[in-house]
C-alpha cells in the first residue's frame, strides 16, 4: 500500500500545500534580511570609528606705527601677547615686520640710513625654518623683517613659542644729506603682521 505522502493529492490540498511552502520561504528570507541588516551584524563588521580628522586655526594680528626719527636717534616698537593666549592653545607660527620711509628733504637725492632689528623675548622654543632679523637701507627701499616657523602637522614635533612673548622691533636713523641747513629728520612707517596658530581635534 502506498504511504500517504505519496498518494495522489486533491487539488484542494495542494494549493494549501503551495501557499504554507511560499510563507515559509518568506518567512525565511525575512529573517535573514533582519540578522543581516541588524546593529549587531554591522558592529561585528565595522570594529571601531573612523579617525580623528587633525585641523588647524589661523588668526593673523597686524598693527602699525609712525613716529619721527631725528639724525642718530632711535625708537622701539613692542607687541606683547599675555598668557591668556596659550590657555587657549595659540602659538606663534609667523611674524613679519616692514619698515618704509621716504626722503623729505627738498632736493637732496640721497636717502637717509635706516636700521631696524627684530627680537622676541620671553618664551624660548625651537628656531625658526627662516629668520631675518635686521636689516638696513640708504636708498629709502622697504626693509622686511621675519621670523617664520613650520606650519602645524599632525605629525610634526616642533617646539613653538608660547605666550607670554613680546615682538620688538627697534629702528634707528643716520642722516646722509650733504645739503646745508637741510633736515635731520624722517617720518618711520612700522607695520607688523603676527599669525597665530593652533589645533583643533574633532
């Protein structure tokens, strides 16, 4: 005798036999689309965050001066940086000074001497990748001055200057004129640009 599995279905029965296969494929293909797209299964695949993204911030600083310079006379030009700077995290990255000045002596063709020089004192730190640090002209051209350092990097081991600091600039003046009775003086044009740097992690 035939077992009952094998027996002729009637078509009532087969339909009921289609349709519980079809809700147990179903039923299987949503359990896998569940396990698979689950928090569980993409922390097993994705073991840790992603990197943190190194930034620096910039800020540049400028200030100038005019002041008059009589024949052997000088001046200096401070800018100091407080403490209040590095508990925020800035360092010094760049200081670059400029210096102009025009002959005002009627009909005199030769221009004056100046001189200037450039020091920070205060926090002592790593020298810079480039320095010019004095400087003197006679023929009234633009002297500039500058202390650079390296930009920052996430990978760069620099030991940058640090508030409390202080930018001096001093300039002198040496009268050339041969004309008699003609001025010992010179109207001095200082301007300084100070860029501030400092990381910040996300």
């Amino acid at each position: 005798m035939l077992n009952e599995d094998f027996k002729p279905k009637t078509l009532e029965k087969e339909k009921d036999f289609l349709i519980l296969v079809s809700v147990s494929v179903l039923f299987i293909i949503l359990h896998a689309g569940a396990v698979l797209f689950s928090p569980s299964f993409a922390d097993s695949t994705n073991t840790g965050a992603g990197p943190s993204e190194f930034m620096t911030e910039n800020i540049t600083l400028t200030d100038t001066w005019n002041f008059v310079l009589q024949d052997g006379g000088s001046e200096s030009v401070n800018s100091a940086f407080q403490e209040n700077w590095s508990a925020d995290g800035w360092i010094l990255t760049s200081v670059i000074v400029e210096i102009s000045y025009d002959e005002t002596a009627t009909g005199d063709g030769d221009c004056d001497t100046v001189s200037a020089e450039l020091m920070i004192t205060g926090d002592s730190g790593d020298e810079p990748v480039t320095s010019t640090t004095s400087g003197s002209v006679s023929d009234c051209s633009l002297i500039i001055l500058e202390m650079r350092w390296q930009d920052l990097t996430e990978e760069l081991d620099v030991d940058y200057l640090q508030p409390p600091f202080e930018i001096e600039t001093d300039v002198s003046l040496n009268v050339d004129s041969t004309i008699p009775f003609n001025d010992n003086d010179e109207q001095i044009d200082v301007s300084i640009e100070v860029i501030m740097s400092r990381v910040q992690v996300n």
